[in-house]
C-alpha cells in the first residue's frame, strides 16, 4: 500500500499527493480556531490555503518547463519577473513617499544582481537554471522584506520627525546631515531580522534551503555547507537592498533647495 511517504528511487522518502492532501486537516484546525473565536478571518484563512496550493503548483509547472527548455536566458528572465513583482510588493510599505515603488524596485535588483553575480563569477554556484532561480527567489526575498523595512522606518520617520528634521535643517545642516540619524534608524530597523536569523541560524530551527537538502538525503555537514552560503548572501542582499532603498527615497524627500517636501497623510496615495 502507497502511503502520504513513498521511497524514490534513490531510497529518499518523497511526499505524496496523497501526503499534501492531508495536510488539510491542519488548515481545518486553524479555521476552525479561527471561527470559533470570531476571528473574521475564516474567509481568509481559505483563500490563503487555496491561493498558496494553486501558486505553488503553476509555479512548479512553470519551473519544469523552465529548467528543461529554458536555459539560462529564461532563468534570468525568471528571476526578473520575480524582482518587478517584488519591487511593487516593498513600494506599498513606503506608500507616501515619491516613487517608492520605483526606489523598492531599483533597489532589489541591484542587490539581487550584486549578490547573484557575486555568486556566479567567484565559482561557488554553477549558472544553472536550477540553481539560479531557487537562489535568485531568495535573494529577492530576503531585499523585498529589507526594503520593504527600510521604506516604512523612512516614510514614519519623515512624518513623525519632521519638526526636529526642519530644525536641523535651519541651523544649516544640509539634507543628508538633517536627515542622517533617521536613515541610520531605517537602516538598522531593515537588517534586524537578517541580524537575528543569522545569529541564531540552527540553534533554534533548521533554515528552510538546510531541511530541504536534509530531507532530500543530503548528508547533514553538506547541507551545511550550502546553508552557510545561503546566510551570508542573504545578509549581502538585505543588506544591499535596504542601503540602496533608504539611499533613493531620502533623495526624493528632499527638494533642491534642502527642503523636507510634504508628504500625504496616512492611508491616502501619494
């Protein structure tokens, strides 16, 4: 009989369908807690399991037409698309400041690209589609939450701050000097989760790209090795990302003459 774990030809225990399937059990229970205490996040909760199943699915679909006729070409275009999406995802947080969309946007490639290429040119990843677009979805996850951060710190800060900001700016400090210790503020608020996972990467849970290799049969040292890897390009990207994000948007803050340009209130579009 064919249970939810069947052995693969290596001798790996692969997941089932029939294994995925049962898994809706759990989901049942977290709706059912959720109607039980009247949440109002019943609906959501069956949107989300059902969004996440047909995504990933289509997205496996795509991912195997990619990897097999491809190439490295589709690969980048992959890892592109997933940039542009990202970017608009990280512009909503800085909603109110000038082109944050464009500033998240920019951002994010410049830190999926530097990494990415990084990556590539010193040797320790092969430029395969199958490598370049797993590793490619991470980095542009982990500027899309930098980003994302750095944006928002920036956007409360430019409101909440802004008294102190223009009193800086008349004793003739200029815009990056005014605005200076609030950048620094945005930028640490970005590279805190980066920060924190690092330091206890292992001690309290197994990264995501380890359990998937140690899952997959891969002997544990070496699973390791790439998850090492994996969080220090991470720090690199967030890193990066929120640098470059913070760097673009105090920029469009700023008028030509050194002035804090007004920002829409909260909640409305800018």
């Amino acid at each position: 009989m064919t249970g939810p774990l069947t052995a693969s030809p290596a001798g790996v225990n692969a997941l089932s369908w029939g294994g995925v399937a049962l898994t809706l059990l759990l989901v049942a229970v977290a709706i059912a807690v959720a109607a039980r205490q009247r949440l109002g996040l019943t609906r959501e909760l069956v949107t989300a399991a059902a969004r996440a199943a047909i995504q990933l699915a289509a997205v496996g679909a795509v991912l195997g037409v990619l990897f097999r006729y491809a190439g490295v070409p589709g690969s980048l275009a992959w890892v592109a698309f997933m940039v542009a999406v990202a970017g608009q995802v990280a512009g909503r947080r800085g909603r109110g400041l000038p082109h944050a969309r464009m500033a998240a946007t920019v951002a994010v490639a410049a830190a999926t690209a530097t990494v990415l290429g990084a990556l590539l040119g010193l040797g320790v990843l092969s430029a395969e589609p199958r490598v370049m677009v797993p590793i490619g979805g991470m980095l542009v996850s982990g500027a899309m939450q930098a980003a994302s951060l750095a944006l928002l710190r920036l956007r409360e800060s430019a409101t909440a701050a802004r008294p102190a900001i223009e009193a800086r700016l008349c004793l003739g400090l200029p815009a990056a000097a005014a605005f200076a210790p609030y950048r620094r503020g945005a930028l640490r608020t970005a590279l805190i989760p980066a920060v924190d996972a690092t330091k206890v990467v292992g001690l309290i849970s197994l990264p995501g790209a380890m359990t998937g290799l140690i899952l997959a049969g891969t002997d544990p040292l070496t699973a390791i090795r790439y998850q090492i890897v994996v969080m220090y390009m991470l720090l690199a990207a967030n890193t990066l990302a929120a640098l470059v994000a913070a760097w673009l948007a105090e920029r469009t803050l700023f008028d030509h003459a050194h002035r804090l340009r007004p920002l829409p209130a909260e909640g409305t579009s800018p």
